[in-house]
C-alpha cells in the first residue's frame, strides 16, 4: 500500500512542493519500501531514531528532522542532516552551526512559528523572528542557513480556523523575504500533514510532512 499511497499523493501535489515522507515509529521495511518507489525524502522527529535508520538506510536519502530538538542532541544528526524544520530558539541554531562547522557542512534550517491556537510550547511568534532576522545574529553563523519557516495548524475540523492560520503565515513568510541576507533566505514554507495539506498547499506551502496517509497509522503516539 506504501507504494500506492505514495503515488496517489503524489498525483495531488504539484511538483514544486516537495513531499517529506514521516516515518516516526515505522520499520526501516516500511521506508525501504517508499525509497524503492523512488522516494528519497524522509522525515523523523526524534535524533536517536533519525540517528538509528540514517546509519542502516541508503545513503543518498535525504533526512529532515521534523521534531523539537534538545540541543545536547544535535551531534548526533550534525553530520548528515539535511533540513532542521523545528529551530525554536537562537541558541539551538547556535549549537547547530557549532556542530556542523566540526563536519564542515553548512546546516539548512527552518524556523518553527508558533500559529496555532493551543499553547503548544515550541515555536517562535512573529514578532521573536522578526527580532531574530533583524537583529543579524543569524549572520554571524557560517554553518547554518536559515532558508524558511514551518508551522502548525490547530488540530481541529474547523477548516476556515486552519486555512486562516496557514494564510497569515504564508503573509508573515512573504513579507520576512526583504530581510534576506549572506546565510537568510526565506525560500520554503513547510506546512501541511496528513489531515491538512491539501489546504496547506492552497495557502502557500511549498512542503508537506506526511506520516500517516502514506504508512497507515502510528501504532503509538510519538
Ligand atoms: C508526525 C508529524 C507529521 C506527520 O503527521 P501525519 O498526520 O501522520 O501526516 C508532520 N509534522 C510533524 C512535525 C510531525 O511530528
């Protein structure tokens, strides 16, 4: 079914809006069989887990790490890393350009904004990133790259409530563009899971996280 999940989503995105495949909690069987089909984005929101399936899986997959990350975890990941999607916090990017300068690699990453309605506890608000990309002290880090901004939407059946918030984050994204710099560049806009990213996609996204409607449900929450 992997295979056919894959092409059906496939079939309704357009092709400039890359597809992460999720595979949190699933068997490197279960990836192998999307990377057989071709697949080659793969998201994880744990870095042991990420750590884990990156040393037994093909080395030419590109991994995104999705999650909220501690920063005294960010060593395990710094080497091979392809997208940071949750940076929360100027002293996470900090740590990020110090372990990727030891690899020589400089790091893309993704500011995580705080747009929905539950108090969640990550992500940054509008005003923190503004602060943030003004300040320069993004610049100031040689291996890391800020190239965009993820979100998500209240986890809700509203459907306008979550077109809403998608909508006034693609504005927020589109007006942080003039303050692009050596290592800013706000190129993509990672919005849109299983349950939302048709949605997303209508609102501006440029890249989907999807776990469930490719690999069938978690068998546990992680
Ligand atoms: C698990 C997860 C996803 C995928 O969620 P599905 O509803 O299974 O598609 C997307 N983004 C993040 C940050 C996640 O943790």
């Amino acid at each position: 079914m992997i295979k056919e999940n894959l092409h059906l989503i496939k079939s309704k995105i357009p092709k400039e809006v890359t597809l992460v495949a999720v595979t949190k909690t699933k068997p490197i069987s279960d990836i192998m069989e999307a990377y057989n089909a071709g697949h080659r984005d793969f998201g994880e929101n744990k870095v042991q887990e990420l750590a884990r399936k990156a040393a037994e899986l093909p080395k030419d997959i590109k991994w995104h790490m999705i999650g909220h990350i501690q920063r005294n975890k960010v060593k395990y990941m710094a080497g091979f890393v392809h997208l940071i999607h949750g940076i929360d916090s100027f002293k996470l990017l900090k740590e990020i350009n110090k372990q990727a300068a030891k690899h020589n690699r400089v790091i893309d990453c993704l500011l995580q904004v705080h747009i929905a309605q539950e108090s969640t506890k990550f992500g940054l608000d509008f005003d923190e990133i503004n602060t943030l990309i003004n300040s320069g002290k993004a610049t100031d880090l040689k291996h890391i790259r800020i190239v965009g901004l993820m979100g998500m939407a209240t986890f809700t059946d509203d459907e306008e409530q979550v077109r809403k918030e998608f909508h006034a984050l693609r504005d927020f994204f589109e007006s942080m563009k003039a303050f692009a710099s050596e290592n800013v560049e706000m190129k993509i806009l990672s919005t849109g899971m299983s349950g939302d990213y048709e949605i997303a996609i209508e609102e501006g996204s440029n890249m989907v996280r999807i776990g469930t409607a490719i690999f069938g449900r978690r068998n546990f929450i992680a």
